[in-house]
C-alpha cells in the first residue's frame, strides 16, 4: 500500500514536472550553424556599401540600364507597358523606378536641375537632372542591387539611402553643374522615382550617379 | 529496496522529460478544433491601430478562423501576457503590431519555438529570424516626401515647431529623422520648439497653447501623427493663427485628409492600415495551408497626402487600388 503510495507521488510530480517543463523549457536544442549566425549578428556599413557600389557602378547598373530614348517613345505609347517592360518596385503601393542612360543637349539650367532634350526640336523628349539636394530611394531601389530583407531593420536600408544620395551630391553633382552649359552635351545614367505619373513623367526627373561630356 | 528505487527513478525520468522538453523547440501546441488566429494590437486608444486590428480581425473571419484582439495598451508587460496566453491556448497563428522594435523580440520568439507563426504589421522588430514575415510602413521615406512637401510649401527660411509621438517608439524617431533629414538642409528653417504630445490630442492642443505663448509667430508645425496634428490645428484656431500657420500631420487619418481638401491642414503621410492587415491575414492563411515562401520584410509606402491629391484618398488609403 505505502508503496502504490510513493508510485503515485512519483508520477505525479513527474506529471507537474511535463506540465512545466512543455510551457517552460529550461533549453532549446538548436542546429550549430543557426545558433552561430546568431551570435555574430549583423553589421552594415552604408559607407563601405557604397565603395563598392561606385567602384562598380559602370558594369553593376550602367550595363543594365534602358535606353532614354527608347523609355520615353515607350512611356508615351503606352504608360503600364513601358512600366511592366522596364521598371521595378520595391515592397506594396509605393513608387517604381526606371534605371536609365542616355545622352542630350543641355536645354536649360535651373536651380534644383538640368534640362536636357534627348533629341534636338522634340520637347517631349527632355529629361531633368536632378542638382539640387538629393532625397528619397532613387538610386537605391531604382539600381536593384539592395535587398531589404538584406538587413536587420529599416533604419540600416535608409541609411544606405542617405549615403548614396550624400555621394552623388558630392561627386556627381558638382561635375554636372559644371559641365552643364546650354548647348552642351552630356552623358547620364541615374534612376527616376514615380510616385504620381501625372507628374513625375514629363519630364522624367533623374537622380544621375554617372555624368560625363561624351 | 522498492523505496529506494522509485527515488532513483524519479530524477531519471525528470531529466528525461527536461531532455524532451528542450528538443521540442519547434512543437506545437494542441490546436482547437476552429483554428483561431491572435490580433495583438501596440494600443486601441488610437484610431489608426483600431482599423488595423478591425480589418486583421475581418479578413481572417473571412479565411475561415476564429479571431480574437488583444490590446497591448502600449506596455510591452501587457504584450507579453498576451503571448504566454495565445501560446497556451493553442492559438494557430499571430498577426501582430508589436509595441516595442527589440522588447517584443522575445515574444515572438516564444512563439516561434511552440510553433505558431507571427507576422508583423505596420511595426518591425530588430531581428530578421523570429517572425515569418513583416508587412511594415516605412515611416522614414514618408516623413522624407513630407519633409520635402514642407519646404516647397513654407519656404526654405522660416519658423516652426515639432511635435513628436512617444519617445520610446521607433515610429517616432523614424519620422522625426525622415523629416529632419530634408528639413535640416536648409539653415534658415529654425526650429523654434520639439516636444512630445504622445501621438495624443488632447495633450497636442495642451502643448501647442503653451508653446504659441512663448512662440507666437511661427510658420508652421511638423506634427508625427494625425490625432496631434487635429489638436494642434484646434489651438490655433482657438488662438486665431490656423490661418498663418501650416500644420503637417502623419497617417492618413480621415478626419485630417477631409481638413486637407478644405484647406485647412496642409498635407500628412498615408499609411494604409487596412492593406497591411489584409495582406498579414492572407499570408498567416497561405501559411497554415502549408505555404513557406515568404519575404521576410513588406514595405508598405507612405503616400504624400495634400491639397491637390487628398480626393484620391479616404477610408485609411488610396480610393483607387484599395
């Protein structure tokens, strides 16, 4: 009897022990591989990303890009076409971008840009480049080399954001506002951002990582 | 002797069961017959967390589950009872806007270990491994757009106050910074006031009265969501200045869209509330019917709301994709 006794207490704790035990774990057996990515954790470094991003930028994206030409006579035959055909978006809702080069003659200097016709007498084949403070996700998302999920967390990706736009305005900006006389040529390659077809369109406003007079 | 044995038996079969335990990282939980799905809400004092915990909560109706909300009321020890409670209960899946982007970690972590997927909307965590996907508003590039809207609208010199949300949540630096990093650009913007209002108006309309007595001319206010921007308007209608001052909100909320087209407030940042849910409900449904392919981050766009635009928005989003 006292021993069907001790038995019972036996499976009883043993019982409350599961119980505890399946809510509270005292230790999770995870595979090395995983426990040692989570140790060393992640660290970007915008600046170093960018480096390599400028080193490269002539057969990372210069390659890739759509002719200007070709994406404005698309654009205005038919909008969702040339989208679906040259463009790319990041995440749900937002703007897409087109990656493009070209070359124009410089039409016009403004404070915040330079206007360039692609082809001489035909208005609805200018383009602005942008001079002036440099915002947004252009060239970042535009480009397609970052992946968000590439990062721990939203901040790290506008961090690279910020660091390409401070480049531009720093190397790229300055070399066009001086090579931007009317009448000159220049050769561009950048991203423009459209938020608003109605009127990021006409004319396509580009943030340019590459200017030089061909 | 048969004393002694159980006695030796009994640790035996205690480090067994510790044994067992540790192994289950990814067990589940006994599901409920009706697969039920947790809303875990940051606050329902607010709006803008209300339609996105009502349309999570429709949407998943919808697919087939048992759907039940939870307000974390902004206190990480609330959420974290809220996790203890949907794990023990067998809760299929989480749909989650957490309060806090390194705090609420854990939470999610527990729940990944006893097998039920999270995803997170609106609100990120640090930690790319825990959740099975994050539907997120990038809070940052709108308060760029914005900031960019309020330099073309009050000028690159002039007087102004920001408003700020809580300070101990993400979403209010990340909009503070979106909007400064444009803002600070130009010198002769000087800022004349920052305070906090707690994303809250009653206490924005309190703020505002005490700052427009110290700082009676200022151009306009930067307001880190929509509740403080409509207090802020109210003080300045009362002090009779809503006219001079431009006031800037963020959300997307439908009672600053409606002053935006009268107006009276000069733009805010849309989120979409009701995207972010129905997309987080459909991908926890994919997910329970045996789907793994998802990103682990969404970004959902802020869209710049202003005088000229606000009649393509309404309800918590664009009027013609939603």
């Amino acid at each position: 009897m006292r021993r069907r006794r001790e038995w019972i207490i036996v499976a009883s704790v043993a019982a409350a022990t599961a119980v505890l035990l399946y809510f509270l774990p005292l230790f999770h057996v995870v595979p090395l591989d995983q426990a040692r990515q989570r140790s060393e954790g992640t660290a970007i470094d915008p600046v170093a990303l960018v480096d390599r991003f400028w080193a490269e930028r002539w057969t990372s994206s210069a390659a890739r890009a759509v002719d200007a030409v070709d994406l404005m006579t698309a654009v205005q035959q038919d909008r969702k076409s040339a989208r679906r055909t040259h463009s790319r978006s990041v995440g749900v809702g937002g703007a897409y971008y087109y990656l493009v080069a070209g070359t124009g003659r410089v039409t016009s200097v403004e404070k915040d840009s330079v206007r360039l016709s692609l082809r001489d007498g035909q208005p609805q084949m200018e383009v602005a480049l942008e001079t002036g403070n440099i915002f947004g996700n252009a060239v970042r998302d535009g480009t397609g080399l970052w992946n968000v999920n590439d990062f721990p967390n939203s901040q790290d990706f506008n961090a690279l954001s910020s660091e390409l736009n401070h480049r531009i305005e720093q190397q790229v900006v300055p070399a066009l506002r001086k090579e931007a006389t009317v009448g000159a040529k220049v050769r561009f390659v950048g991203c423009a951002e459209i938020m608003d077809e109605e009127t990021d369109l006409h004319p396509l406003r580009i943030v340019p990582f590459i200017v030089e007079a061909p | 002797m048969h004393r002694t044995s159980s006695w030796i038996i009994l640790p035996l079969v205690l480090l067994l069961l510790i044994g067992i335990a540790g192994c289950g990282g990814s067990s589940s939980v006994k599901r409920a017959a009706t697969p039920r799905i947790a809303v875990i809400i940051s606050t329902l004092n607010n709006p803008w967390f209300v339609v996105l915990g009502d349309t999570a909560k429709q949407h998943a109706t919808q697919l087939g589950y048992e759907v039940v909300v939870f307000d974390s009321q902004n206190d990480p020890a609330k959420e974290a009872a809220h996790f203890e409670n949907v794990i023990a209960s067998g809760y299929a899946a989480v749909l989650f806007n957490p309060t806090d982007a390194d705090g609420s970690i854990a939470n999610v972590r527990r729940a990944k270990q006893a097998g039920i997927p999270v995803f997170c909307m609106d609100r990120e965590i640090n930690d790319t491994e825990t959740a099975v996907s994050q539907i997120l508003s990038d809070n940052y590039s709108g308060c760029v757009d914005l900031g960019r809207y309020f330099v073309k609208q009050v000028g690159e010199s002039g007087k102004y106050v920001e408003l700020l949300g809580l300070v101990g949540d993400n979403n209010t630096w990340n909009r503070s910074r979106g909007f400064h990093s444009v803002v600070d650009r130009y010198p002769g913007l000087q800022m004349v006031a920052q305070q906090s209002a707690d994303f809250d108006r009653a206490k924005a309309l309190e703020v505002m009265e005490a700052i427009l007595q110290a700082n009676p001319a200022i151009d306009a206010v930067f307001c880190g969501n929509d509740a403080m921007a409509m207090g802020v308007y109210q003080a300045l209608v009362a002090a009779g200045k809503d006219k001079q001052v431009k006031v800037f909100g963020f959300d997307g909320a439908d009672d600053v869209v409606k002053l935006i087209r009268e107006g009276k407030i000069v733009a805010t940042g849309m989120q979409f509330p009701k995207l972010m849910a129905r997309t987080a409900a459909e991908s926890a449904d994919k997910y329970l019917k045996g789907d793994r392919d998802f990103p682990q981050k969404i970004p959902v766009a802020v869209h710049l709301v202003h005088q000229a635009n606000a009649d393509k928005y309404g309800d918590y989003g664009r009027k013609d994709t939603e």
